[in-house]
C-alpha cells in the first residue's frame, strides 16, 4: 500500500512539472507572432495578440513586456506603462533596459511612463570623490592632486596651482 502512495505521489509530481514547463513552452510559443507583428508594424494586431496571451500565461514577464511595446507603439501611454509595470513586477530580467527600450521613445515624456522610470529606473551612482586626511598626505585622480596639512593644502591641476591659507 505504501508503495503505491509513493507511487501516486510521483506521479502527480512529474505530471504537475510537465505541466508547468507546458505553461512556460505556452508563453513562449505565444510570443513568437506578437514579435512578428511588431516588426511587421502591425501594433494593433500585436496588442490584441498579446492582451489575449498575456490572459493565458499571466506570469510571463516576456509577453507583459511584448504588450507594453506594442501599446507604445498604438500611443497608449498608460496601457503600456501598466503592461510594463507587470512585466517587471512578474520578474522581467534587467528592467533598466525595458525602460530605455526605443519602442517607449514616444511615451518617454507621459506622466505614467515618468513614475514608473521613477520607480524601477536604477538610482545613478555617485562617483567617489577623494577626501582630504588630517596626515597632511598626498591625494591624486587624474592630473589633480592635493597635498599638504589641513589649512595648507596645495591643490595642482595641469599647469594650475591653488594654495590654501
């Protein structure tokens, strides 16, 4: 009897993951002529394509991202701002790409297209700046450098000297 519960349960496992990578195949396959559309500039019938596969594959992030562009590309700024915002919320690698993706040029400037940059965009870097010790010791990046004790520093660029009194 234990034998063939462990059995069953197997089963049912290699079924369901079947299933699964079904789903994914699905997604997929579904993408296929919606890229074709829109490179063809065939944007209406590329939303309608992809608002009727994203309803079949919901976490897809690919097809969310396909509908967005195919949105953009229609002038519906904020259908394609939602339909990116799934994308990225259903796990679409490197979103800072998908944002600055050209199919959303004429959208750029919406409102809805601003908020979601806002939210997803990466925060720019800070570039690190040197920091003068109190040791008095020499700081250099690129042709500047910085020398001398606190009060005294001594700044050189190039053929430009600054002295601090």
């Amino acid at each position: 009897m234990r034998g063939k519960i462990v059995a069953l349960a197997l089963a049912g496992a290699l079924a369901t993951a079947g299933c699964q990578q079904s789903a994914a195949e699905a997604g997929a396959g579904a993408a296929q002529p919606i890229r074709a559309e829109l490179d063809d500039g065939n944007y209406g019938k590329a939303a309608e394509l992809a608002a009727a596969a994203v309803k079949q594959n919901p976490t897809n992030p690919e097809l969310h991202l396909l509908q967005a562009r195919a949105e953009a590309r229609l002038g519906n700024a904020g259908d394609a701002a939602r339909a990116l915002e799934r994308a990225i919320l259903a796990g679409l690698e490197r979103p800072e790409e998908a944002l600055a993706d050209p199919a959303f040029d004429s959208i750029r400037r919406d409102a809805a297209f601003q908020r979601l940059a806002d939210r997803f965009a990466p925060a720019p870097r800070a570039r690190p700046r040197a920091v003068a010790q109190d040791s008095g010791e020499t700081i250099s990046a690129g042709d500047v450098e910085i020398s001398g004790p606190p009060g005294e520093e001594v700044i050189r660029a190039g053929d430009i000297v600054l002295e601090a009194n």
